[in-house]
C-alpha cells in the first residue's frame, strides 16, 4: 500500500499559526533532538490521527497547548489530511477532519468536525483494499471479525517500549485483545490466506446449511415413502371393503400396479361406489332436505333478529335526544318569567333588575327557548313509527324460531327411527374420508417419487463442497504460510550481520503462534526473550520489520503501509546522552557503539532505497549528524535542539 507521511501538524490551543513538521518521502527522515522535547509523542499522534480507538499522546505540555493533530499522507488517491481534536477530559473523541486533494494546503485554523473516525476507519480500510469478511463466517466481532487498517499498525511503528523489547516484537501486541487479532490476521497478511479464501469459507458454510436441509428432506421424504410402501396394500383392501374397488379385484404385488390401481380409485366417482342414499331408506331423502331447510330457516332468523337489535338501538337514540331537548327547554323556560316579570315601559326596573342590557340577553335566551319548542314539537315519535316493524319482525321471528324447533325435532326422530340412514351416513363420511387421506398419500408419494431431483441436488452440492474444501485447505494454508515465511526469515538472516548481531550467521525463525523469532544455533532453539542484550534486541527487531516489509512491497497490492517508524533505536547503546550534548566535549560514546548505531541507518537507507520511493523511513532519536550523517538515503527532517514539537512560545500564551 503506498502510504508515506508528508506533514505532522499542531494547532494551538489559542491564536496562531499551526506547527507543521515536514517529512521527505521514500527515504528515511530523523528527527533528531534532546529529551522532553517531544519526539517519543510523534507515533502517538499520528497514531491517533489514523483513528486509534485511544488517545496515547502523552497529557501535559502537548495535550494542554494544541486544539487538534494532524497528518497530511501521500495515497494513490492523492493526499489527504486527517485532523482529529484533543479529547480533553476524555479518552478519546471521534471528532475528526478529512481533507482530500492532489496537494492539501493545511487550514489555519479548525473550529469543527467535518466526520468521524469511524468513517476514517472505513476510508483507510478501502485505500488498503482490505477484505469486509470475517475470518469465520458468524463471527460477531472479536479475534476473527474482519482485518482492518488498525490491525496493520502493528507492522509500521515501533515506539521506544517496543523497539528493543525482549518480550513484544510488534506494536500493541503486549495486549491480549492486540495480541490475538494479530495471530489471526497474520495469515492473511502473509497471503496465505486471501479474499477469495474468505469467500470461499463463507460460500462453504452457506453450502453446508443447504446441505444439511436437503439432506433431511430427502430423510423425511424417504421414511414417508417407506411407510407408506408397507400400507399401500392395506389401503387397496379399504377401497374394496367400501366398494370402490370390486370384491372380486385381486390386489396386484408388482408395486407400479399397486400404485396405477390406488390412481384409479382416487380419480373414480365416489358416488358410483354405493347405491343411492334415497335409494337405501326413503328418511335419507327427507333427512336431507330438512338439513338444507334447516341451513335456510338459521339464517333468516338470524337477520330478523339482527334487525330487531338495530331497531331498538334507533329507539333508544331517538328517545335520548328528545330528552335532551326537554331539559334544554325547561332550564330556558326562565326567560319567559324574566320578560313577564318586566313590561317594556318600565325601563329603570328593567335595568335595575338585570342590568345594562339584560333585556338583550333575556330576548336572545327566549329566541333560543323558541328553537327549541319548534324542534320539540317537529320531533317526530320513533317509537310510534317503528312499532309496526317491531311487531311485524317479531312474528316472523317467532314463526321462523317455531319452523326451526319443527325441523330439528322431525331431523331427531329420523336419525333415532332410522338405523339404516345413521349407517349409510357414517359409513358415507367414513369413506369421503378414507379417499381424502388416499389423495393426500398419492401427493406425498408423487414427491418421494421426485426425490432423484433431490439427490441430483444434494450431489452437486457436495460437489461444490469438496471443491471449496480443496481451495480453504488448511495444509495449502500452511504450505503458503511456510513459503512466505521461509522468504522473511531468509530476508531476515540476510539483513542480521549487518547490524550489531551476536551470533549474525544464526537462522532465525519468526514463530507467528508467538509473535516473536527463534534464533536456531546449533542444537539450541532460543526465543528472543531468551537471548540477552539490547543489541541482540534491537538487531532483531530492525531486520524483522526490514524483512516484513521487503515482503509487502514484493506483491502488487499488498495492504500494509509502506511507512515504518522507529523511536529512539540508539537508546539500547546511549540512554542518556546524545551525540552533540554540549555538556561534555569530546563525545562521551564509545567508537564501538557509534558504529553500531551507524549500522542501523546505513541499512535503513539501503533498504529504503530499495524501495523505489515506495517505503518511507522515520527515526526518531537523540544521536545527531555526527552519527548517522553522510548517509546515503537518510536526510534530516528536524532538529530539536533549540526547540521542540510544541513551539515554546505556546507554552506562554
């Protein structure tokens, strides 16, 4: 992935000009400066920038003078700068700034977010062009949800408790939840494990799902067969005990004739299978006529007496609003003792009674009682309309609820009188029955029948099973994952006497179950944390990342950044001073061990000119030019001597 740092920004807290660090890309930039000045916050920040889910910018000087950080990274879609504001009180915000364009011109000033981290995430996910699947199909989150960009910050920085550390090969790897999704996603970051591997795991749990539904369909649909196979010749002898079938017929043994013969008793008119009902017993006729009367006479009586109910309803509306209309009549009839009471000479005792403009209000109070006496007496009596309906219905449903006794009582004698007729009935409803389950047993027969299309089905499902099976298998899995890491350890064992190695001719073995290499000598197989000093330390660390990184870089489109950075790699020769103090002159280090820095940086620059402008390089550390200068491929990007990442006159604002 082509992915190089161009600025590290600041914006102060108050007014001013934001503080822009500028990197070179395709070579190895360092910064270079005295302690407390910032430089083991430059991984933090930009770690934040890329949408870490934690702000681990150091609080105090930085975090209380500067409002918002900001990277500004070269991508095959141009740049893009990325602002993110300084959480606070908080341990994070989401609050974030995307800026694209062939050449961002970094803002004065920030004064609100324009999106978030999570789309960030999703944005830096794409330009990797990292897959959206999980690792195991339902994963749900966790150590196999899907890789994403954050995962691969693993492989780009080393910060100064990771870059000499016996115990941690890669950044954040010191924690379970890092620890883990790290082991899983390194088979996909070795290619051993790819997108369509992916796919392919997720078709084949699809597939297995399908597979065990077929599978138990055709179960269902063969043990139905079976059982109904065993009873089809008691289902012949059923037909022929209810006349469908001769007494004579024999009961065929060949089974497609069993089945031909059920057909045939199915598709047969039922009635032709018994004579006449009227003809068995004259009461079958009649008994069926008073079931359908019956049917007729329920329903009638039914609607009468549906609208005897509506009727009333109408009766008692009707008699609630004239009774309504009497109280509004009585409480008005007050107006007409009011004007009785006043004659209309007497103006003086009119106001004195009722007030300025009381015979107004009086007037319009008998206006109203007028209304309502006209209402009341155009009110018509419902009652008295409805009367004759009420009666009329309720005869008919008298005469209706009598015709239905009589028919009931007539329908009871029959079936008493009648044991003929109760017989021919039962016998009748026992073979409607009979032929109905019949019908139902040919359906399900006729889809057992179709059970070759099922296992056609279920073939081609296990065929595409198998060929998936062979594409996720877990042995070419690991012969890839034993290629590509046979490639890193040979880089690796290439790279190691260069720098300042014990034992440089060692193989090394990167145990990715570990996280960490093996150093093979002899007999012996050491783990890094078994292998004392910080050199050795330091040496394996440098040349593993160098290794990893010749291995992304050798395929076309690979996710991993092209970007590492190393903070303070010297601090395993020179902990407390740096080359150039001006407390002590000559230079307090030993020449063996400017030498073994200068390894470092001299391979650095080898390696990133190897590259061809598509790895860049950050060191971050206290040795000076007078250790690292004259260094093909190494360039200074500042120095921090005389100042520091946070401007000092932010600090007096």
């Amino acid at each position: 992935m082509y992915f190089q740092l161009r600025k590290l920004i600041l914006w102060p807290r108050h007014d001013g000009q934001p503080r822009i660090v500028d990197f070179h890309p395709g070579v190895v930039n360092v910064i270079s400066g005295a302690s407390k000045t910032g430089k083991s916050a430059v991984i933090p920040i930009i770690d934040y920038c890329l949408a870490a889910d934690k702000c681990a910018i150091p609080v105090g000087v930085i975090r209380e003078n500067c409002s918002w950080f900001g990277v500004v990274i070269d991508t095959v879609e141009g740049q893009k700068l990325l602002a993110r504001r300084e959480p606070g009180d908080q341990q994070t915000t989401g609050d974030m700034v995307l800026i694209e364009g062939d050449e961002v011109e970094v803002p004065q000033r920030i004064d609100s977010k324009g999106t978030s981290a999570s789309n960030v995430k999703a944005m830096l996910n794409r330009l990797a062009g990292l897959t959206n699947l999980d690792f195991e199909p339902e994963a749900e989150g966790g150590f196999k949800s899907r890789p994403s960009f954050r995962d691969l910050m693993a492989f780009t920085f080393q910060p100064q408790n990771i870059v000499a550390n016996p115990d941690v090969m890669f950044f954040k790897a010191d924690t379970t939840e890092h620890r883990e999704k790290l082991k899983t996603i390194f088979p996909y970051i070795l290619q051993a494990v790819t997108a369509e591997v992916l796919q392919a795991r997720y078709e084949l749990d699809r597939l297995g799902r399908l597979l065990r539904r077929r599978e138990n369909e055709l179960r269902a649909l063969m043990a139905a067969g079976n059982a109904w196979r065993m009873e089809a010749q008691s289902w012949l002898r059923q037909a022929i005990e209810f006349g469908l079938l001769p007494s004579d017929r024999a009961i065929p043994s060949d089974w497609p004739d069993i089945v031909d013969m059920l057909r045939g008793v199915v598709e047969a008119n039922s009635e032709a299978a018994h004579p006449n009902i009227a003809g068995i017993d004259a009461a079958l006729g009649r008994l069926q006529e008073l079931r359908t009367e019956e049917s007729v006479v329920a329903a009638n009586l039914t609607q009468h007496r549906q609208r005897l109910s509506e009727l009333r309803r109408l009766i008692e509306s009707s008699d609630a609003y004239g009774s309504a209309l009497r109280i509004q009549r009585d409480r008005l009839a007050l107006s007409d003792w009011l004007k009785q009471l006043i004659p209309d000479d007497r103006r003086d005792d009119t106001v004195a009674i009722l007030g300025d403009g009381g015979r107004d209000k009086v007037e319009q109070l008998s206006d109203a009682l007028a209304a309502i006496e006209v209402r009341l007496r155009t009110h018509p009596s419902v009652s008295d309309t409805l009367d004759k309906e009420i009666l009329r219905l309720r005869g008919d449903a008298e005469v209706l609820l009598a015709r239905l006794n009589e028919i009931r009582r007539e329908i009871g004698m029959l079936e008493r009188n009648s044991q003929q007729a109760k017989q021919a009935i039962d016998r009748f409803d026992r073979m409607e029955r009979f032929l109905g389950r019949l019908e139902q047993a040919l359906l399900l027969y006729d889809r057992t029948d179709q059970s070759a299309g099922l296992r056609q089905e279920i073939d081609a499902i296990k065929s595409q099973m198998a060929e998936l099976r062979r594409r996720v298998s877990e042995n070419e899995i690991e012969r890839k994952m034993r290629n590509a890491l046979d490639g890193i350890e040979a880089t690796t064992g290439r790279l190691i006497p260069r720098l300042d190695a014990e034992w440089p001719d060692a193989p090394v073995r990167l145990m990715v179950a570990d996280l960490t290499v093996k150093v093979i000598r002899g007999t012996r197989d050491d783990y890094l944390w078994e292998i004392g000093s910080g050199a050795n330390w330091l040496a394996y660390h440098v040349a593993l990342t160098l290794a990893l990184q010749t291995f992304f870089l050798e395929l076309p489109h690979h996710p991993v950044p092209g970007l590492l950075i190393y903070d303070q790699p010297s601090q395993v020769y020179f902990p407390r001073r740096a080359a150039g103090d001006e407390a002590t002159d000559p230079v307090a280090w030993r020449d063996e061990d400017v030498v073994a820095v200068r390894k470092v940086f001299e391979l650095l620059g080898e390696q990133a000119a190897a590259a061809n402008g598509r790895l860049q390089i950050v060191v971050l550390d206290h040795a000076d030019e007078d250790v690292w200068g004259d260094i093909a491929g190494v360039v200074l990007a500042e120095q921090w001597r005389d100042h520091a990442l946070v401007p000092y006159e932010w600090l007096s604002a």
